[in-house]
C-alpha cells in the first residue's frame, strides 16, 4: 500500500486541542495507532499558542460582503479535483488551499508551519498521480474535521463508523444541522478574508448529500455537479480508500469492510442528492458528465461562465488552456472486477445509473468470471 503522509501523524494535527481531544474520546483506537494519536496531539499542543493568532486577527476583522459561493459537488473519483484545479486558475476566486484544509486553525502562521506540511506530504497522490502541494487547491472537508465534530470525513480516521459519520454529519439525524452550517460558515469566512477574494470556490464531495443545508445558508449559490459511470467510480474509490487509509486512519478496518463502506457512502449520497437537487434554482445549477468534461474541458469552463453569467472568461482562456495541457499526459487507471461483484454495484447503484443514463456494462470494462 502506498503511504500518502511520509510520518505517523494524524491530519487532525491542525485541531485545537479540545475538538482533538473530543474526536479522540469519542472514538475507538486500534493499538497500533497510538503512536500516531500521541504524535498527533504533541504537534497541537505545540500549535496551539500560534491559534490565538487566527482568533485576534477575525476577531479584529470587519466581514465583507461576499459573493455566495460556488460549489463543485460529486462523489469522490468523479473528476471534482481536476475541475476544482482548473477554474481555480482564475485568480479573481479564493479557494481552500492544502494548507488551510489541515490548518484551518493557523492560517496566519503558515510562514511557520507550511515546511512541517512539505516534509510530510509526498509530491503526488498515490493512486492516481496527481500533483500535491501545500498551496494548490484542496476540499474542506478535513478543515471542518479540524474544526468541529461535525465533519463527515471522521470516517476516514474510523473508517467502521462510517453509518454513524454519514447519518450524523449528512443527514443531521442528530438534530445539529445549524451548529454544522454555522461551523461551515465560520471556516468559509476565513478563507474569504485570508484571500481577499469576494468569490471563492469550494469543492467538497460530502456537500453532494447536503444541498438543503447549503440552499437555505447560501441561495445565491452555484452548484456544478459533475459525475461519472458509477461502477467506475465504485473501483476507483475502493482503490483510492485502500491506498489512503493507512496513513490516516486510527482503526483496522478489512478489505470486506470497506467495500461496504464504498458501496453505503455513494448509494445514500446520490440517493440524498437526486431528493435534494430540486431545491436549487435551475440558474444555479450545471451538470457534467466527467467522460465528456475529459475530452472537452475548455468547452465545458466556457459553459459555466456563461450559464453563471461569470465575468472574466477570456481574460483566464490562456490560463485554463495552458493547465489542460499539462494535464494531458496524465494516464486513467484501468479496472477489473469480479463478475458477482459487478452484478451487485449494477443492482446497489441502479437508481445514479438510470439518472446519469450510464450502461451497466461498460465496454472498456474488464470482467472476471
């Protein structure tokens, strides 16, 4: 397996101490990760003087007014981080950067801590090679891990909890939606006055399930949904869970485990999407299939700043062009899978199939009987 963080240090390093400590006691840990738990809270408690200086700094700050969001939704290995990176070249828009995902706590002492991240971090995802850096742009669901217990990424930390995190920290069975959306905002605040942008860009593929929420805090928001063939995105999920998890996560969990666990989280978040997606207004809300995003990106960025009415679409053309074209060396997995496994994905995903009008045997597929 390939190891995504270079020492046993959890990414909940950029937590106060008490959202750490409430994660921590709430959870089981297997044996084999104390070391990592013990790292993990040495490294907040030696950060935890340098938060006071985010506290002053938005306490002190006069909230501007902002533009409502956009946000890129979809399931994870659904294409979210390649268009996420690519309308991100548009320098007019903020965005959550690595850094910021892991420190949401100590954003105005990067100066100090982005080598600690560098060291840390390897160069390139491991199961698909894209490019990693501290300032490139990252999804937020592990700021809100960093900054509430609210957060549907505790999953990954303790991966056989995963019903719980989802009911909890999707669905709000728990009755706490507005101390997540409040939470949410709070982070979303920061990162709108750390940039000095009026725009900013979120991708988050959690908030595919959380429309309702995120309509009523922000309606002027725009949604791009980008999704692809379900039974792709099963393989290339289990794959990039299985590589992943090693390194962040502080239970065992078996190969059995989290198959089930790749199977629940896309059924209930597409299941909750399909309900939800109504709710946003037809101006706000774009589509893409990643098959055709892939083989005609610039076409489809034209499309979104027409259909969002965005200013500024020529002057970034270069720039968008020029980010295509360093991605095209970049090669797709290829993906077998049993024969009663992919009977079970058609029947578990037969709802995103007949929406996304996907075939349930793709040609470029290999079976195994």
């Amino acid at each position: 397996m390939a190891k995504f963080l270079n020492i046993p240090i959890s990414p909940l390093m950029g937590s106060s101490i008490l959202n750490y400590l409430k994660i921590i006691f709430n959870n089981s840990i297997s044996p084999k990760y104390y070391i990592n738990v013990f790292l993990t809270f040495i490294i907040i408690v030696l950060l935890s003087p340098f938060q006071l200086i985010d506290k002053l700094v938005f306490l002190f700050t006069v909230t501007k007014k902002n533009e409502d969001p956009v946000f890129i939704i979809g399931h994870w290995r659904s294409g979210t981080t390649f268009l996420h990176n690519l309308l991100c070249q548009d320098k007019s828009y903020g965005y959550f950067n690595t850094y910021n995902s892991l420190f949401i706590n100590n954003i105005y002492s990067s100066f100090l801590f982005k080598t600690l991240m560098k060291i840390i971090m390897p160069k390139s995802r491991p199961s698909d090679g894209m490019k990693l850096d501290v300032d490139l742009p990252q999804e937020d669901e592990f700021a809100l891990s960093n900054y509430t217990t609210l957060s549907h990424y505790l999953f990954f930390f303790f991966p056989n909890k995963y019903k719980k995190f989802y009911l909890e920290n999707i669905r709000f069975n728990n009755n706490r939606s507005l101390k997540w959306i409040n939470d949410y905002h709070t982070i979303i605040q920061r990162i709108y006055e750390y940039t000095n942008k009026s725009k900013i860009i979120i991708k988050n593929p959690s908030n595919t399930a959380r429309i309702k929420y995120l309509v009523k805090k922000y309606p002027n928001a725009k949604f791009i949904h980008i999704y692809r063939n379900p039974i792709f995105v099963y393989l290339s999920t289990y794959k990039f869970f299985y590589e992943l998890f090693p390194s962040v996560n502080l239970q065992k969990i078996g190969k059995n485990r989290l198959k089930e666990l790749v199977i629940y989280n896309y059924r209930e978040m597409y299941k909750d999407y399909f309900k939800q997606k109504k709710l946003i207004r037809k101006e706000n809300l774009i589509e893409i299939p990643f098959e055709e995003f892939r083989s005609s990106s610039l076409k489809h960025v034209k499309k979104i700043y027409q259909k969002f009415n965005i200013e500024g679409y020529l002057n970034n053309e270069d720039s968008f062009k020029k980010y295509i074209d360093n991605q095209k060396s970049h090669k797709m997995n290829t993906y077998k899978i049993e024969k009663d496994l992919l009977k079970r994905i058609k029947n578990e995903f037969k709802q995103s199939l007949k929406e996304m009008n996907y075939s349930t045997t793709p040609n470029n597929l290999n079976i195994i009987s």
